[in-house]
C-alpha cells in the first residue's frame, strides 16, 4: 500500500475575503462539493481538487527551472508520488476519502512561468479527486491509497 504524508494544503478565499487569493492552512474541511469555505466552494462548477506529489516540482527542480511552491494549483501537496493513479482509484488522508477522477491535465497557464514547463511535466502535474462524504484533513496527516484501479 502506498503511504504518505500532507505537506501543505491551499485553499482559494471567497470573494469576501480577497477574490482568489490562495493562502496555505493547517487544516480543511471536505465534503461532496469541495473545500468548504473555499471560494469555489458550492458554486454549482466542477469540484474536483487536485493532489500533487513532491515528485511533480523535483522534475521542476532537476530542470533548474525555479518556481514556487503552489504555482501547480494544488489543494493538497503531498510527499508520494500519486500521479500513477487511474480514475476510480481511491486515497484516504486524515478523515476523508478522495475517488481519483484522472490526471490534472490543463498545463497552458505554465507558459508564463517557463515556455518549457508545460511539456516538462506533462502526465506529472498531479490528480484531479472528488471528496467521497464529509471529513477533515490536516498538514501531517498520513496519505494512503486505500485501491489502485
């Protein structure tokens, strides 16, 4: 079984708060409709969240390529490497279990970064997942992929 752990969680704020603004926290509640709290939260889209690995800024890294931690629109930002997973796989962190919906694929905002990130890691940018039911996650927690599809 693959395990691992959060190392950093982003949440969008509502625009309340700051529209867009992304800021790291130390812990989430999830349920169906995404991060609750978050600006996308219950606003009839998509609410898929996307999990990257360590793995996806090492070859960032190993390119000498510097960009910051987040700039790859993670919700959750863990120490394994996850990008493997196929759809319907399942991951359990903290309280909550995630359904794997497929690979984070949108790479064109990368351009500005770099012109050579986008292909740099195609396939490796992270995992597209839907929270199952209710539950709590937090920086730390373990990172286990409960089924592999």
């Amino acid at each position: 079984m693959t395990t691992g752990k959060v190392l950093t969680l982003y949440m969008t704020m509502p625009d309340m708060i700051r529209a867009g603004h992304r800021m790291s926290v130390e812990d989430m509640d999830c349920d169906e409709d995404g991060i609750m709290g978050s600006r996308d939260y219950e606003n009839g889209s998509d609410h898929k969240m996307v999990i990257v690995s360590k793995k996806s800024y090492d070859i960032i890294e190993e390119a000498e390529l510097v960009v910051d931690q987040g700039v790859l629109m993670e919700d959750i930002y863990v120490d394994v490497d996850i990008n493997h997973l196929k759809a319907g796989s399942l991951i359990e962190i903290g309280d909550v279990i995630f359904e794997v919906n497929g690979p984070c694929e949108s790479y064109r905002y990368l351009y500005a970064f770099a012109p050579e990130l986008p292909e740099l890691i195609h396939g490796q940018r992270g995992i597209f997942v839907t929270p199952v039911e209710y539950g709590q996650l937090a920086v730390g927690n373990e990172v286990k992929v409960l089924k592999e599809v």
